[in-house]
C-alpha cells in the first residue's frame, strides 16, 4: 500500500519505519527542516552533540524507545542525577524513599503517611478505578492537607494552571508508578537519535520530506487526496486533533467538537548557556514549589549529562507550561529572563556573570490535560474519514505523554492499518 505520514515526530517515524518492514511504500510529511517533533534539538558552534529546544530524558523502563535504540544499534546513556525540590526559599532532594523520609519541612508522620499513599500508587497496577477521583482530592485526603499544599498543590498548579484540580487521579498515578531514579538519553541528543531514525528509513526505500506542511486531507474515491502530494491508500495525521480538525474540511462537526474538547497547553523555555555550573549540588532537575512562582522548573541539563559535549558550556532550561496567549510567549528573551532574574539570584548570585548565550523556544501544543474519565474522550486510531488514521499524544493515556509513547503509538497504528 502507499502510505503518507503527516508529521516527522517520533510517532511519525515509528510508524513509518514499521510499515517499510512491512514493505508498504511510505512517504513521510514533516514541516520542519528536520525530524524529531517536539524533541527536536539544535547545536551551537562548538558543541559536539545536539540538545533539545525543550527538556528531554527517557525513564529506564521506556522500553518501547529503548528497545527502538537497540534495534538501530545506538548508544544509550544512563546516569542518576538529582531531582530536588524549591520549597520556600530552600532547595530539598526528593527523588527516593529514604530522600521523602529526611524531607524537614515534613512531620515524621506527615513522611511516612505520604510514603505509603506513594508506595500504594506505585504498585497498585490497576490506574481504571482511580481515574474518576482528580488527584487534588485524594492527595489532599489520603496525604493530608497540609503535605499537599507544600509539595504536591504548587506543582500540579505549575504545571496545569487552571486546570490544577481537574487532573485524574489515573495521570498522577502513572507519573508515580513509571517513574525511575536512574534516567537514560541517547548518545549525541535527541535529534541525532531521530536522524538515525530518519535515514534507516530512507535506507529502506521510505521517502521523507522536510519543510513541506500538509494544508488538506481530503478523501476521495477510497483514497486520500494530500493535495499537490498525490493520492494515497491510507494516511496517519499525527497532529494534535485541533490542528486536524483545521487541516480535514470534510470531518464531521461532532467529530471536530470532540477533537477541541481535548485540551492541552504550551511549553514556553528559556535555555541559559553558562561559563560555570549553575547548581553546585548538581541537581538536575527543580520543581518550584513556591506559588506564584514565574517559573514551573529549573533543569540543569549538564547536571546528566556532562558539559564536555557542548564544549565545556553549563546548560539550564527555565521552564513553563502555559497557554500560548500567555505574554512569555511574546516576550523577547531578555525581558523574559528579567522576569525570572529575582529567583534565580536567590539560587545563585553569580549566574549572570556565567552567561554565555540564551535561546527561547516555544510550542502552542506541547502538554495535554488529562481530566477524570479521560479514557471515554480519547478518540480511536480510526476516523470518520476512511483510510484517515489519527494518532497524536492526546491518544496516550494513562502515561504521561512521551517518545516512548510516541514510538509505541507508532508502533500500534501501523499493526492497526
Ligand atoms: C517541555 C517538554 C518536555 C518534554 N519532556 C520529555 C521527556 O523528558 N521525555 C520524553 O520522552 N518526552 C518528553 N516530552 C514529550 C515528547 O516530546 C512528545 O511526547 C513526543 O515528542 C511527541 O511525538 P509525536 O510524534 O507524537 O508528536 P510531535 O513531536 O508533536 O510531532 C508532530 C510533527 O508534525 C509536524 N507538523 C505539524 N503540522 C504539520 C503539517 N501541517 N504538515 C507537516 N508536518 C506537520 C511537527 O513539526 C512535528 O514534527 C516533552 C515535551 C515537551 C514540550
């Protein structure tokens, strides 16, 4: 079958490279100048390896991607860095069992409470009678209120805004349950990863083409019309449903309601390039646990993984996920840092002497909210237009989304077709 793939994220690449096995013929659409989607990654002058636009790291049961690497023969790193916690003022590790039962600002019986609500939704395996309660209710009840406002509240409303208190209870539980201390990263970045992908791909006769957005599916005549790219037996569209919607005149209202229905936020980060370290207890990674806070986490990449790849420079994403109407998204990266100055002069007085560079990216589509029943919103691989296949992050579920979930969704709509 000729088969086209709208989208060179690592859904997109997944599915094509299982097709190609297949021997279906496979043309891959992708409107950025190269693949990886929002995992796509960049090199300044002097770095040896690639590094992503937005934060990325795999937990080392991601076996989908893992296994991916192996397949590909491509070098994967695994470290265990730091995971730490701002919470008024003062930085804590929290990234273990015996780091929750040292954690101060709690009673010893306000940690062991929370511990053992933790270890309950860490080997429970069973997320479908959790996901009609949110996460804000049965945290605040089962951990008590005073240990979810300090750790858990500030983080979910970081992370989701306004819809904090609407967050299923299954999303929390597979954050917890997947989870692992130990993270990997391919060798060389994200993107190099999503290049070895790419060529495979072209090595077995796929075709992928860059700086080409697709405008219109349509169907017609049991094919699918992609406009000036020809007709093809089936399509995946990898798109986040509203841009479908968009893209698919002939899609039904109630199909397209369903899609807008769907909500998801944006990313908003600023990478800092420093002279020296910015976390000198090499914490990785800070959630801000602070309300009000103008940042949601401070993320020292080079704090995993070592800073001789990106010739000796220290590496800090500031990051926000936030609708894209938010002025961050506008803001042109200096102002943007000022913003973010007074906290970070508190974490390190110096960091402004370090600056090297800074870079700001955004994405108006980058994390999907997940409210209680989601599993009856998720729309199928299948959609009301024939031979059309729809498969995006929205559709993963309970995880939270990811490339592991991308390669697996991937991997599924192309046994589907
Ligand atoms: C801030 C942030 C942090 C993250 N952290 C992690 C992490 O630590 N680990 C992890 O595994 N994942 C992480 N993710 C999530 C991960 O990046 C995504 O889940 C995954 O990349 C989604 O892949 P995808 O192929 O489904 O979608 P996308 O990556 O969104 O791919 C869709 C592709 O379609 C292209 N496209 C859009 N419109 C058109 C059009 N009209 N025509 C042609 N092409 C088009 C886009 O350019 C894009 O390349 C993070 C994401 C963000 C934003």
């Amino acid at each position: 079958m000729k088969i086209g793939i709208i989208g060179a994220g690592f859904t997109g690449l997944s599915a094509g490279y299982e097709l190609l096995k297949k021997g279906h013929e496979v043309s891959i659409f992708e409107r950025d100048s190269h693949p990886g989607g929002l995992a796509i990654g960049y090199k300044e002058n002097g770095w040896d390896w690639t590094l992503e636009s937005f934060y990325h790291h795999w937990f080392t049961n991601d076996y989908a991607i893992l296994n991916l690497a192996k397949e590909l023969n491509y070098n994967v790193i695994t470290t265990r860095p730091k995971t730490s916690s701002l919470i008024k003022n003062k930085i804590y590790q929290l990234d273990s069992p015996i780091t929750l039962l040292k954690f101060s600002k709690l009673s010893l019986a306000e940690r062991i409470r929370m511990g053992s609500v933790l270890a309950f939704l860490r080997y429970n395996p069973f997320w479908k009678p959790l996901e009609s309660r949110t996460t804000m209710q049965f945290l605040s009840h089962t951990i008590g209120k005073r240990a979810y406002k300090i750790l858990w509240e500030p983080l979910l409303k970081g992370k989701f805004g306004n819809y904090a208190d609407e967050i299923s209870l299954a999303w929390f539980w597979a954050r917890i349950r997947k989870r692992t201390t130990q993270l990997s990263y391919p060798e060389g970045g994200f993107l190099k990863f999503a290049e070895t992908l790419t060529n495979k791909i072209k090595t077995m006769k796929g075709k992928v083409f860059f700086n080409v957005s697709i405008e219109r599916v349509m169907e017609e005549n049991n094919k699918v019309n992609l406009g000036k790219f020809g007709l093809f037996d089936k399509v995946i569209v990898t798109l986040p449903g509203f841009i479908f919607s968009k893209i698919a005149p002939q899609l039904p209202e109630n199909y397209k309601v369903k899609l807008t229905n769907l909500k998801g936020l944006g990313a908003c980060v600023l990478i800092l390039r420093l002279k020296k370290q910015f976390f000198s207890d090499n914490t990785y990674w800070l959630n801000i646990c602070n309300s009000n806070s103008p940042l949601l986490a401070i993320v020292e990449h080079t704090n995993m993984i070592s800073s001789k790849y990106y010739n000796n420079e220290h590496i800090v994403y500031l990051g926000n996920y936030l609708p894209p109407t938010h002025p961050y998204f506008y803001m042109p990266e200096k102002e943007l840092l000022k913003t973010f100055d007074p906290l970070l002069i508190e974490l390190n007085s110096n960091y402004k002497n370090n600056i090297i560079g800074m870079r700001k990216f955004t994405t108006p589509f980058a994390q999907p909210i997940i409210p209680v029943n989601y599993s009856k919103m998720i729309p199928p691989f299948e959609t009301p237009l024939k031979n059309v296949y729809l498969a995006n992050m929205q559709q993963v579920y309970p995880w939270d989304r990811g490339t592991n979930y991308a390669v697996e969704l991937g991997e599924k709509v192309a046994k589907l077709i």
